[in-house]
C-alpha cells in the first residue's frame, strides 16, 4: 500500500488540561508531528513564534540584546538561541515551536501518539533563513480583508501561521471540504467553537476503512488533522469564533499566491533562495 494512502492512527488531538504553576498562570502542551503548542517555554534550536490573538495583551520579548514591547493582536517571530517572553499583566500567550524542542516534546500530553513517525507526513525540512539575518520580527494582525486572499497569513523559516478572525457561524453551503498529501494541519481555535468534519479515503483493504467524523472542539482547543484525511471546518459561535490554522513547515501552495503572504520579502521560498 502506497504510503500516501496509509491511514494515520492519529485522528484528533485536542487541548489537554492545563498545567498550573506556582505563579497561578496556566499553560497547555500539545504536539504534531513537525509542531509543539505551548505557553511558557521558549525554543532554543530554530525560530518560533509568539502568537498574541487578542488585543490588550502587553508582552515584552527579548533576544541577543533586542527587546520589543507589544500591546497585543500580533505576531512576534523570535530567532534560535535564548530569549525571553515577560506578560506585563493579563492575557493569552501562545508560542509555536517545532518539534526540534526535544524537552517540550517530552512534555506534551499526547507525546504518546507521536513515539511511531506518521508515513503520511514528510521529514520537517526549515525553509531559508530570513533576508538580511535573524532578528525579531514583529507582524500586526489589523489587516484588512482584501478580495481573493484567504485569512492573515505570515511565515517564517519553520513556521506559517494563517489567522482568520472572527466571524459567526458558518454558511453551510459554504463548506470547503480538501485534504492534504503530506502534512499535517494543526487549527487552534482560540475563540468560540468548530465542528471539525472528517472523512478517511477508501483504500482496498476493507478493515482499514473508517465512519466519518465530526468533532465539536471550543476554545481554548487543537485539532490535528493528518493526511490524506478530507477536511473541513464549520464555526458553530453565534457571535465570534477564531480560528488559526498553523503549518511547518510553510505551505508552499499558499506561499505561491501573489500577496497571500504578507511577510514573503523577507523570507524567501526554498526555490526563490537558490
């Protein structure tokens, strides 16, 4: 059987239950094959990003001698090495590190699922170095919709993030049901609530066939979608619901629409860096 249609025993992971610490915040870790959700740790081998989804959020981020102070509803890409990131007061702060960050992987509640490799998934591979060399990097999410592009999406070496604010619930004659040949996609939803739908392929061998699928996940939750599974999700809030779909890393279909990706001048694609 190729292994493209190999069917992943990894259906869904969602947020564990947080860990309290002894400053009374409270962090959550899970993981994909190539990703590491996390709230308090920074990575050290290759960048990461701090994802502030709400505004009102003062977060300070230091790293080789640079700080940058932001009040929130943005993305900071924090280069390899040490660094630091200090919550000024209240609010939601969530990294994105790679699975290179062994000591989180050990750490996370679903670490369990991941001890066999996924035959669907590809090696994690990073993509070039930023133009002009590492820094950090500080990216807005108050950006206008604009016809034909879909969501908020910025990149870095490891990582994509694809922002889609708030919205109510979903037309149902609006589904856009896909699937994805070799990586996982990992939506967060850090507002209101999905139904994540899902449907496994047919192969030959009957007793690897599958029901269809439909999850309820309301936030703070991860849904890791593996493939060659056929995907769609369906806000189900009456009033607001946030979803970010992250990938790593970086898709480069996405990357392939001119203007999709608002921070592709500096960060070249892989065959743009040849």
């Amino acid at each position: 059987m190729p292994a493209s249609m190999m069917l992943s025993r990894r259906k869904w992971q969602t947020a564990a239950r947080p860990i309290t610490h002894g400053d009374r915040t409270l962090s959550w870790r899970i993981q994909g094959a190539r990703q590491v959700w996390c709230s308090r740790e920074p990575a050290r081998l290759d960048e990461y990003v701090v994802l502030l989804p709400n505004r009102n959020t003062p977060v300070e981020v230091r790293w080789n001698g640079q700080n940058i102070a932001v009040d929130g509803y943005c993305i900071v890409v924090v280069p390899p090495g040490d660094s630091e990131v200090h919550l000024k007061g209240d609010g939601e702060v969530i990294r994105l590190v790679t699975t290179q960050a062994e000591d989180l992987v050990a750490k996370c509640s679903n670490a369990g699922s991941y001890v066999d490799p996924d035959p669907n998934v590809s090696p994690f591979r990073a993509w070039p170095d930023p133009l002009g060399g590492h820094k950090l990097r500080q990216y807005s999410l108050d950006v206008p919709p604009e016809p034909g592009r879909f969501g908020i999406i910025f990149r870095c070496s490891t990582i994509m993030v694809n922002f889609l604010p708030g919205s109510g619930p979903r037309d149902i004659t609006k589904m856009s049901p896909h699937f994805h040949d070799d990586f996982e996609q990992y939506s967060l939803c850090v507002a209101g609530s999905y139904i994540h739908y899902l449907r496994w392929p047919w192969i030959s061998d009957l007793n690897a066939w599958r029901p269809d699928d439909a999850e309820f996940c309301a936030a703070p939750s991860v849904a890791v979608i593996p493939p060659p599974a056929i995907h769609t999700s369906r806000s189900m809030d009456p009033v607001k619901n946030v979803l970010v779909d992250i990938f790593s890393p970086p898709r480069a279909d996405f990357s392939a629409k001119p203007g999709w990706v608002l921070n592709a001048d500096e960060y070249p694609a892989p065959d743009a860096a040849r």
